[in-house]
C-alpha cells in the first residue's frame, strides 16, 4: 500500500523528513540568501535541529506538516514545503487555520519547485481530512514567494507588522 503521506510529481518527491534529509535542511537554513525574506537570520545546525525535529513530530502528532522536498533525479534535497501550526498570535482571522508554508535551496531557486511541490502538497491537503482555509504570510517585498501564493489560489487577506517586521497575510479558501 503506497504511503499516503508520500507525493510524486514530474520531478519531486515529497516525503516525511527522513534522518537523511537533516544536512541538506541545516544547509538551506544557515544560507543567508534563503533566509533573507524569511527572518533575516541564519540558523545554526544546533539551532536547526529542533526546526528539523518539529516538522518530524508533526507527522507523528497530527498526521500532517512539512514535506522533504527531494529531486527526483538526482535525489537532491531542495527544500521543505506543506503545512503547520504556527500559534503566531497575528488574529483569529490567521491563527485559526492551517498555515502554508515552503522553503528552497538556492539550487531549486526559479525553476518552478516551489509552486510544483506546493500545488501538489494543497492538492494532497484538498483530499484529505485536514481540507479547509488554510494561510501563508510572506515579506510583501518578495516577489516570488507571492507568484507562488498567487498561482496555488491564495488572496491577500491584510497586512501585519509584528516582531519579523512588515508581513503579508493571506487566504486560500476552497
């Protein structure tokens, strides 16, 4: 029986983070080009671990949260994508609902992963027993992160300013 929690598409593999996967992860969060409209800091591998650890447990805790995002190729790890909850303490109108979220490294930077691996992962989300409203913020100065957003059916919702400075929130409903 194939694994539910496992997506194939022309050129990915979205997995369930494997021990394997964690180089690749603590790699892309120690680049600061990757970090740059995220919070602006890297992380350490120390400090990685427990991001790492979390999107693991979350599988197990709630039968959903972040994919590994895999080449299927050459068996690269490119990043994370899926969903989460955030308890970002932003309103009612975000807190709520599952939060969308994914993360790349610089090597699968413009080549159209992200929105590939994240129509996939909604499409998996849309099917399952986690469907619903789900949320995305982003810096509102990063282009391509809104493309993604956008083309995976997400519309502006309002804007924040928080501790991460000026934010931009969105809705996708379905």
């Amino acid at each position: 029986m194939p694994d539910s929690r496992r997506i194939e598409t022309d050129r990915l593999i979205l997995r369930v983070p494997e021990m394997s996967d964690f180089n690749g992860f603590a790699a892309m969060w120690a680049d600061e080009g990757v970090n740059r409209y995220i919070s602006g800091k890297t992380f350490s591998r120390k400090e990685s671990w427990p991001k790492f650890a979390a999107n693991v447990g979350r599988w197990q805790l709630l039968g959903y949260g972040e994919w590994s995002v895999i080449d299927r190729a050459s068996g690269a790890y490119l990043g994370q994508v899926g969903f989460f909850d955030a308890d970002r303490e932003i309103g009612a109108d975000f807190d709520k609902d599952h939060e969308a979220g994914w993360v790349l490294t610089p090597a699968a930077h413009g080549k159209g992963v992200a929105t590939e691996a994240m129509l996939a992962a909604h499409a998996w989300l849309d099917a399952s027993a986690f469907a619903g409203r789900t949320v995305c913020m982003m810096d509102p100065t990063y282009a391509a992160t809104r493309r993604v957003a956008v083309k995976c059916g997400y519309v502006d919702l309002r804007r924040v300013t928080n501790e991460m400075g000026e934010l931009q929130l969105m809705e996708r409903v379905v």
